[in-house]
C-alpha cells in the first residue's frame, strides 16, 4: 500500500495523521520548522497554539460545544490532548499551550506507523498527499499550489492577542467572575478589568490614535481583515461603543465594588496551567508594540501590567474552495490530493481538527479501496465541510461553526435554546447512525 504523505504539523495535519495511521496507512509527516519558521510560530512543537489558547465553548448546546462533541465521537486525538490539559475557562475549552503540544508531539512520534521528517516541502508530492499547511503556508510552496490551482489565493489578516503576567494585574480593580455565574469555580475563571464610561472614553479615543504597525505594500492594497478576528483598533474605529457591544461587552457581569454592571469590561483568560500568564480577550491586534504598552495600560487593573508577549498581526492564506475542493476534502480533479485545515477555509481550531479528521480518514479509506466519507450536514462537521466546497466562490469567506450552517426543521421550534438543543440533539444521533453505517439522509434544504 502506498504511503501517505502529509504537509504541515499543526492541528489539521497532525490529527490527520494520527486518523490514518490508525487505520493501518504508513505515514509520513512533515513539519518544516524549526529549520524553517514563520512570523505567527513561537516554538517547534507539533499543534502549537498560536494565537487564542481557547477552542470556544464547550457547552453542549453551542455551535462550537456540539463540534466538540462530534469529534469526542470521532476519537479525536487532539480533542482528548485538550481535555486532558485543559484549563479553567467558564463554560470554554482552554488549555495550557505548552502542555496541549507536548501531548500531540508524544502522541504522534511513538506512533508506529508515524514518520515524523522535520523539513520544508517545496512542492506537492505526486503520490498520496493531504495539505494542512495552515494560514502560513511557505512562499515557495504556496507558488506549487497556485501552479496547480491555477487560481490566486484568496487572504486575510489574523493577529494574536497580547499576554499579560498574572502577578502584575491590580486585583484591587480587577476580580474574578464569569458571566452570568457559569463555570466550575466559585471565584470565577476569568478576571474581569471594569471600565466606567469616562475611562472606557478615553481608552478608545486613545487607541484609535495610537499607531499601528505599518502592512507591507504588497498587503495594504487590499487589508482584505477577516470578520471573526478583527484587530480590536478596528473593531473601535467602527463606532464609539462597538468594543462595549464586542470584545468588552459587561452584560452578565458585575463590579463587586459598585454592585452594578460596569460600561465595559476586559476579560482576561488563563493561559497556562500554572496561572502565571493571562490572555486578552477578544484583543488581537495590530498596535506598534510600545503603544500596546501604553494603551492597555490605561485600563483599569492593568496599569502596571507586563506583558509575556505583544500581540502581532500576520497573514492568513486559504484557498477559494468551493471552485477547487470536493465534499470529501479532495482536490477537484486529483483524487489522491486532500486539503485540511484553515487553508480549506474552515476557520476555528476546533473545525481545523475536524477537517484534520475528515481528510486523515478519507485519504485512508482511498488508500484501501473503500467508500469515502460524507458525514451528514445535519452535523456540525458535516456543515461546515459541505459549507467550504459549496459556498459562493464570489464571496467566499473563511467560516466558524454555527447553526445557520445545519438544515432547519420543517417544523418551526420555538425559542432559541430549545432550537440550540434539538439540533445538537439531532447531530449527535445522525453522527451515531453514521459511523453505524445505518444513516439515511432526508431531503433537506
């Protein structure tokens, strides 16, 4: 049986292995840092974490929480190393970034049937393939893809949020709590920096006007920012309270000091399981770095705040997907050819892992002559791969998980928790019948 070789060691790529290998294909995985790094990468672990350590909810009934859930189902490799190394976080999945790597690095280095070649891919293999190289694909590489795509890549820009040293945050000002009570601890997982109106004013007068990093010609033709991950100074430049209806958001939130909701909170979230690092919220950015210093400085609980690391701002490549990738995740005409991972538009750690999972067990079940999988759109990971090759090519978008992505019920359910549960309900009993080999799909719209 023919290896199968697979570009990228990020979340997408190293669950795809981990999915094919144990279905008995020999794999060989390439990674190509640390001989080769990238502007977003701090480290050379596998499955690095690079901008939020958060993999969204892990309630039940949300987009993101029954995703989750799918891939319990699905034996995701990644998804157990996150439980397994998670960290305080309300009703999310967060972990400790260095402890979530490890895992995956031990995990696929022992695997029998995994290769592990730390080195650039320069050009797409004629032999089995699967792509994961994420948003970050190699310049030289991503020319091979465009050779034979024969189409432009489509972009935009991500940032990474600053992290700030527990030990310097004014507890004073700042204090424990998560919105609306939720979460497993009585103190609360996230801490909370309250803003009245006059210093939540000042801090995003000041924050539009703090300068920013200047983008290279070649990418300030066209920022082209990507809705889910808007750098905070531009989310403010859109109106004077869009960060108090966004990332700063107070509802479910009260001051201890005032007893009431304060105009504006910052939420900050544990970064590692030590609790010696902290993460803004929301807060990607692409300040100049002194001028983060001195802006976020200028909220409340955070004026002698140090900082681990100052957030940047990098390009995010992907391809137009509808126009060149199958259900299955296979490229149009190439049938040993996968694509998983951010660079198929899924957007989303926990979407990256899917389409890892998808991409591994298809490229599998192609190798052994078998079926290949079409998980039903009923299901989140359903949704989103059907969502990525049959959206409209003219305006295409990267997508996270989301209930407007699943077929509605012919019979309207009221209210929307109810419509929330009957769906993840619905998914998860779909997902079962599937891997059963007993699913019919239903006409659906």
């Amino acid at each position: 049986m023919a290896v199968l070789h697979i570009i990228g060691g990020g979340l997408a790529g190293t669950e795809a292995a981990w999915q094919a290998a144990e279905q008995g294909i020999e794999v060989k995985l390439y990674e190509m840092r640390p001989l080769t790094s990238t502007p977003a990468h701090m480290t050379d672990r596998l499955g690095e974490l690079v901008c939020s350590n958060s993999l969204g909810s892990n309630l039940d009934d949300r987009p993101s929480g029954l995703l989750k859930n799918e891939l319990r189902k699905l034996n995701s490799l990644l998804i157990r190393c996150a439980d397994e190394t998670a960290v305080p976080a309300g009703g999310a999945l967060a972990v400790d970034r260095e402890g979530f790597s490890d895992r995956i690095e031990a995990a696929i280095v022992n695997h029998p049937q995994i290769e592990l070649i730390r080195e650039e891919v320069r050009q797409i293999p004629n032999e089995p393939c699967i792509i994961a190289t994420g948003p970050l694909t190699s310049p030289i590489l991503a020319e091979d893809i465009a050779r034979l795509t024969g189409q432009e890549y489509l972009y935009f820009y991500d940032a990474l949020t600053p992290l700030i040293e527990a030990d310097s945050i004014n507890m004073e000002i700042a204090y424990r709590a998560n919105r609306w009570g939720r979460g497993e601890s009585e103190d609360g997982d996230y801490i909370n920096c309250p803003l009245n109106r006059e210093e939540y004013e000042r801090f995003v007068q000041e924050l539009i006007q703090a300068e920013r990093i200047q983008l290279r010609d070649f990418e300030s033709e066209d920022p082209h920012f990507f809705e889910g991950c808007l750098p905070v100074e531009q989310i403010a430049s859109r109106g004077a309270d869009s960060l108090a209806f966004g990332p700063m958001r107070p509802v479910g939130l009260h001051d201890p000091r005032t007893g009431k909701r304060p105009h504006a909170v910052l939420q900050l979230r544990q970064d590692n399981l030590a609790g010696t690092l902290y993460n803004m919220v929301g807060f990607q950015t692409n300040l100049r770095w002194p001028e983060q210093q001195r802006v976020f400085r200028l909220i409340p609980g955070l004026e002698n705040a140090q900082f681990a690391r100052l957030g940047q701002m990098h390009r995010n490549t992907f391809l137009n997907a509808p126009m060149l990738l199958r259900q299955t995740l296979q490229f149009h005409n190439r049938d040993d050819l996968f694509f998983a991972g951010q660079i198929t538009g899924v957007e989303g750690y926990a979407g990256n892992i899917g389409t890892g999972i998808v991409a591994g067990m298809n490229a599998a079940l192609f190798l052994k002559g078998q079926s290949l999988w079409n998980l039903p759109r009923t299901t989140m990971l359903g949704a989103l791969c059907y969502y990525v090759t049959h959206a409209d090519p003219n305006t295409f978008q990267p997508m996270k998980a989301n209930f407007d992505l699943v077929p509605k019920f012919e019979q309207q359910l009221r209210g929307r928790q109810q419509r929330r549960q009957a769906y993840a309900e619905r998914a998860l009993v779909d997902l079962d019948d599937f891997l059963r080999g007993t699913y019919v799909e239903n006409e659906i719209s």
